[in-house]
C-alpha cells in the first residue's frame, strides 16, 4: 500500500496508508460515531470542507451502491480517515468498493492510523484544520502548508453544494424491502397535497423523501432565490434545509428568512435552524468538536420523550438569548445544547438535528408530519 501522511494544524503528525485517490487536500477535521452508513455520510453536503474521521473500525466492507446517496454528484467530503479499510467488500446491492468511488470522485482517503488516538484528540483540543497527502512524505512540509491556514470560519460553503436550478421531487421513503412506497401515514385532512418550497443550502435526499412521504409537492430553489420570488409563488409552506458551515457567513440566506418568517408556515433544519435563529436576531456560536454520528440522545421538552438522533453540525443557536420570542423544544442529552425550537406566535420551528437520519435511526421522522399539521391549521 502507498504511504500516506495526516498532518494537524497543532503538528500531530498520522502515518498510514493511502486509498481512493492520490493527491493533497486540505479541510477541517471532524469525527464521526456512526457504525455504518459511510457511503450516505460522504455524500452528505453538510460535510463539504472538512475531513470525516470515521470512528468505528471497518470500512467498506459492504461497498457502494447506487441507492445510498444523499446528493447528486458524488461524495462532499474534503477527505476520509478510517481505521481499517476493507477491500474486499459483500453486498447484495454493492456494484463497487468503497476505494474505488472515492478514486473516481477524486477523494483522497487515508487508513491504517489509530482513529481512537484522533477522536480523543479532537476532543481534548478541538476540530482543526489538518491535511491528507499521498504525493509528500515530509511531513514538516505538510505542517508548513497547513499551520497557517485560516480555517473554514466565514466561508459560505453553501453556494458550493446548493442546486443550479430549482427541480421538483416526488421519491418517498423507502422500506426495508428496497421498494419505493409511502411509509409514513397522511392525516386525515383530505389528503391534499400541499405545495412545500425547499431552500437548497446543501439538502439530502432523505428529506426530500420524507418530505414526499408526509404528502407534499416539492419544488427545490437554489440558496440565494429571493424570497420575493418564493412569495410569488404562493407555497403553503418553506423548508430551510441542512447544509454546511458557518450559518453567519450565509448572509443571503439570513436576509431571505427575515422577509419569509411570519408570511408563511416554515420548517428550518440544521443549518436551516441556525439561519432562522439568526434571523430572528439571535447568535449562533461554534461548537468544541460539533456533533456527528447516529446516536444522540435529544428529549422532546413538550413530551418528554427521548429520541436517538442522527446529528452533524459544528454551530449552535443560543435559543435562551432570542428571550421570549421562542421556545426551547428540544435539548441534547450528550453537553445540553439546544436542540429544537419554535415561534410564540407564528408559525415556524426548527431542529438542530436530522430528524431525516439517513444514517441513524428514525425516532425524530414524526416531526415532518408535524410541519404538515402546522400547514393545515394556517391554511
């Protein structure tokens, strides 16, 4: 195997060995708890400028499919940091191996390191800016290259990831038998189909599905499409969907929610959430090492109930300094960071985690029927 290096911006220094493609790349490094589902996870947007640590220890044992995908166009990572790599994948739907679509979609990945050692790292000291490189062996060159880097902080990243041009969409969920059909029961408010617009700052598949399966007609619009235009439009509600990075530096996206909130019902996920947050007048703030894997505890504070959660962001909403604009509706159970909240008197909420999963389990999907019930009280 080729030799490849993982240099940190404070001068840790990994050596392993190279898969997927050759090259350099630089990107905030991040870790991530799920067991599988790596192959939604690299093409999951929200990821788009940082380098995924994965820390369970095998991967691509079950290879790649053409279904588990959660955006067009290939993964989204920067980079991918596994234990182990396992060529020799077994699937019944897996058409490839794991190394060779990260060579045909030019990402760099490196294995063979001790991912535990890194995780803790990250978690004593903090995601930061590191590099992967399979051309350069020195590495007090790479630490050169990186130790100055001003980092992903500001960057709208989403006007990498967001859609050119709007698209309709009408695939739901799909169950465990591989068939495409609803899984989610429509209430009984005569089944109509009510028209929901999708803010694309970086969305997944999944969402899209369970927004289809919950009974809506989906049209999704580029990031910066003026909220005027949405307004035209009429729609009987507005999703605000996850996406990557630093919520401020999406200042567009911030300026359109003002205009939009209280014109019409709005659902905000993820980086959705932070942008109503903002908007609002709020702040957001960045997290140690952020929250990524499929197993986080969050209690619904209306009913007490505890979900497992499938969570990737970097930035929270501080929801206690919007005062009583808002309610706090959900909180995480790992640190106590706010998970979830809702307008007093208009009709918005948002979630700081998937309730989409997509990987993770399906606790939190409920809350796409709760956004259609709030369509079908405004209208």
């Amino acid at each position: 195997m080729k030799k490849a290096l993982l240099v940190l911006q404070d001068g840790l220094v990994f050596e392993g060995e190279a898969f997927g493609a050759d090259g350099e790349v630089i990107g905030e490094v991040v870790f991530n708890t799920s067991m599988t589902g790596y192959q939604e996870i690299l093409t999951d947007p929200s990821y788009k400028g940082q380098i995924v640590t994965m820390t369970y220890t095998e991967m691509g044992n079950y290879g790649i499919n053409q279904e588990d995908i959660e955006s067009a166009g290939g993964p989204k990572v920067e980079g991918f940091v596994v234990k182990e790599y396992i060529p020799y994948y077994s699937n019944w739907r897996a058409v490839g191996s794991l190394s060779d679509y990260l060579k045909r979609h030019g990402i760099v990945g490196i294995s063979g390191i001790d991912t535990r050692a890194l995780t803790r790292h990250i978690r004593n000291y903090g995601a930061q800016m590191g590099i992967i490189s399979t051309v350069e062996t020195d590495p007090e060159k790479l630490y050169e290259k990186i130790k100055d880097h001003p980092g992903i902080g500001g960057v709208d990243l989403v006007k990498y990831v967001t859609t050119k041009e709007e698209f309709k969409w009408s695939e739901t969920v799909w169950t465990w038998s591989g068939k495409k059909k609803d899984s989610t029961k429509i209430t009984a408010d005569d089944q109509k189909q009510y028209h929901v617009i999708v803010y694309d700052f970086g969305v997944k598949f999944s969402i899209l599905r369970n927004l289809a399966s919950a009974g809506f007609d989906i049209t999704v619009v580029p990031a910066s499409t003026p909220a005027e235009e949405v307004l035209e439009r009429n729609p009987d509600g507005i999703l605000f969907s996850n996406g990557p990075g630093d919520p401020e530096a999406v200042v567009y996206g911030i300026e359109n929610a003002r205009k939009l909130i209280g014109r019409k019902p709005i659902f905000g996920i993820c980086l959705g959430h932070q942008i109503l947050g903002l908007a609002l007048g709020g702040r957001t703030y960045k997290l140690k090492f952020g929250h990524h894997g499929g197993n986080h505890p969050v209690m619904d504070l209306k009913t007490g109930r505890v979900e497992i959660t499938s969570q990737n962001h970097n930035y929270c909403v501080d929801v206690k300094g919007l005062g009583d604009k808002v309610r706090l509706t959900h909180r995480n159970l790992y640190d106590g960071t706010e998970e979830g909240m809702e307008h007093v008197e208009l009709p918005l909420f948002s979630v700081q985690h998937h309730p989409e999963a997509g990987p993770g389990p399906n606790d939190a999907r409920g809350i796409f029927m709760r956004f259609r019930e709030l369509i079908h009280k405004c209208n």
